[in-house]
C-alpha cells in the first residue's frame, strides 16, 4: 500500500468535466478507496478546490465537490511547520512548496501531479495519475501475479 498525496490541478481533473486526466484520476481515487492505496490531499488543496468550483459553477456544486473528495481521501495537515519548511524548500511556488511540505511530513510516498516541474527538488517522487497507473500499479499487479502463480507451484 502506498501513500500518495494529490495535488490540487489533480483534484480538479476529478471534480471539472472536462479535465485532463479524468478517467486516470477517477481510476487512482478508485484504487485508494479500498483497493490498498492510501489517498491524501492538503486542507489547502480543498480550500482552493472549493474556489474553483464556486467561480466555475456555484456553491452548492462546490461543497458536494469537496464532500466527495473529503470522503474518499485522507486530509493532510498544513500548519506551521509545513509553512517553514515551505519557505525554506527550493520549490519556486510557496504554494507547491506547502504540498512538498505536507507530503515530506506525512512520509508520502508519491505526490500525484500534472505539474512536471514541481516537486523536482522533492525526495517524494512526483508522477501524473496515468503515469502512476501506468507504471507503479502495473509494476505491483505484475509482482503481485508472478507471487500468486509462483506460490500455486
């Protein structure tokens, strides 16, 4: 099982028609809700979920957005020693530097992001949510068969 921490552009593929990387979004949710991957995203993250969805649709609409997401994901914590550590990252954007932090902190194992330039500095390896599925997911499942096939003799 691994952790993986979604990055809010990530979060809006899951919740905006329309999206880049919908279906791989719903997908990777799927997995994390009971196939084995813990899922995460920063309060922060939601907050700014929230305002996306309000300015493109309305209120209502927002709040059953951040609803789902609340029930499918873990939330993970940004207080004051993620802001430090933000500031003190090498990320350009604060605002990358606070999920960086927040993954760091919560010893993630994977930020799932279409951002390909953030989180480089990062020890917690960034991939899209196709790239995760496509190599990590397929790597386990293909363990995971060889295990079963070599335990039936």
């Amino acid at each position: 099982m691994y952790r993986i921490l979604f990055d809010t552009n990530v979060l809006l593929d899951a919740v905006c028609p329309g999206r880049p990387e919908q279906r791989e979004v719903h997908r990777l949710l799927a997995r994390c809700n009971g196939d084995g991957d813990m899922g995460i995203a920063c309060g922060l993250s939601l907050k700014d979920v929230y305002y996306v969805m309000c300015r493109r649709f309305d209120e209502p609409t927002a709040r059953k957005a951040v609803g789902w997401l609340t029930d499918l994901l873990v939330i993970g914590p940004v207080g004051a020693e993620e802001c430090i550590a933000a500031l003190s990252s090498n990320e350009p954007d604060y605002e990358d530097g606070l999920v960086r932090a927040c993954a760091e902190l919560n010893d993630v194992d994977f930020i799932i992001s279409r951002d390909s330039a953030a989180f480089a500095g990062s020890p917690v390896r960034s991939l899209s949510a196709g790239e995760y599925l496509g190599s990590v997911v397929q790597q386990d499942e293909e363990r995971m068969g060889y295990r079963w096939r070599s335990s039936r003799g």
